[in-house]
C-alpha cells in the first residue's frame, strides 16, 4: 500500500516552472513540502476540482494556468472581479498551507497520507473545512471529487475545530464512528502513552479527555 507524508511546512513557489523538468507522478505523490504542486496544476480536470473546492469553501481565489510552449505559470484571480492578484509565490500563508493538501486529496490517490498539522495558518472556518475535505477523499463517489475508497488520512492536529466537523459528519451519517479513530498522545509513567477516544453514531465523545489538551470548554460540552 502506497503511504506518502506531507510536513507541516511549505515550499516557496516559483513563478515560471519549465515544462521540460515536469516530475514524475511518483515524484509528486511523495512530495513533502508542495513544491511539485503547480506541476500537479497543469491537469486541468484536477484543476478545476481545486477552484470548486475553492468555491465551495469560500476562499475567494481561482488558479488559471497560464502555458505557453516550453514554461507556464499558475495565476491568482480574485473570484468574484476577474482582478489578477499575482502569481503562487505572492499568496498568503493560508493559501500556501492548503493547496498542497486540496491537490493531494482532489488527486484521487489510494493508499495512506500522512498529514501533520494541516491547520498552520489557516482560520477557524477553514480548518473546520478540512475536515470536509479528507471526508470526501475517502469516498468513491462525491460531487467534483475524484477519489478512491483506498485512501485514508493519518492526521496530527491541535485543531479542535477540525476535529469539530468529523463529529458534526459523523451525526449527519457521512461518516460513520467505525471510520473515524481518534487516538489522544500523552505524557505516561514509562513515556508516550495512546488512548483512543471512541465516537457514538450522534458525533459526542464516549471517553473522557483524559488531560487539559484542548480549552476547558471543549471538554466541558464532549467530555461525557
């Protein structure tokens, strides 16, 4: 089974790429950072699926590859005017955490990825639609997402807002509890211990947090 990483850091994009260097898929599924991100652009099916997840989740840009025969480009659009904001390197911290993982999972690869800390620099609202996201990359069938039963995400987060939305699909029944498990890493006697905190059909918590990790509301509203 196919198993690929994505860091919690990104690469600084270019702003013309030649055609010539193109890496291979391999290449880019083992992609660490997103820098073979723009190479993945020049699909314009997955293309357009990132500019709808785009849509859909409110960012409020689109990408247009501009290629000419030996180079090309990805530009940033202002949706809404059509107003050119620059190219891949002039986007914000936001942008720049989230295309690497809209791609990696618009992509429609199996196997497991590996993702830490996909919320960095990203707001509330869109670290919730994370959730959305990996939620439909293991579907075989779901609206502008070519995806794959195969695949499954192993996720290292301190979000509780993403963490939030899988409870709020599992009680819409878009995923089941025995597709989600959500394991607590803390401090033991002899070292790192796991604990995993199990989900009932309605998306509360059957298991008590077992310290402080999140704010003390959290646990007040899903801890038992």
């Amino acid at each position: 089974t196919l198993m690929r990483r994505m860091g919690p850091l990104r690469a600084n994009w270019q702003r013309t790429y030649l055609l010539e260097q193109i890496p291979s898929l391999e290449e880019r599924r083992c992609d660490l950072t997103g820098e073979t991100v723009p190479y993945d652009l020049l699909d314009p099916r997955l293309s357009a699926r990132v500019n709808d997840w785009f849509e859909r989740t409110g960012l409020g840009y689109q990408l247009e590859v501009d290629c000419d025969r030996k180079a090309f480009s990805v530009d940033v659009v202002e949706k809404d005017t059509g107003l050119l904001i620059g190219g891949l390197p002039d986007v914000g911290f936001g942008v720049r955490q989230v295309l690497p993982i809209a791609v990696n999972c618009l992509r429609g690869d199996s196997g497991t990825t590996l993702v830490e800390q996909p919320e960095l620099h990203l707001h509330p609202r869109m670290q919730a639609n994370l959730g959305d996201l990996f939620c439909a990359a293991t579907k075989t069938t779901e609206a502008g997402v070519a995806s794959s039963s195969d695949a499954q995400f192993v996720i290292e987060t301190h979000s509780e807002h993403l963490l939030w939305r899988i409870q709020t699909l599992v009680r819409k029944g878009e995923l089941k509890p025995s597709d989600v498990a959500i394991v607590h890493i803390g401090k033991g006697p002899e070292g790192a211990e796991a604990q995993e905190l199990r989900l009932d059909s309605d998306g509360e918590f059957l298991d008590w947090w077992p310290d402080d990790f999140f704010e003390k509301e959290f646990g007040e509203r899903f801890g038992g």
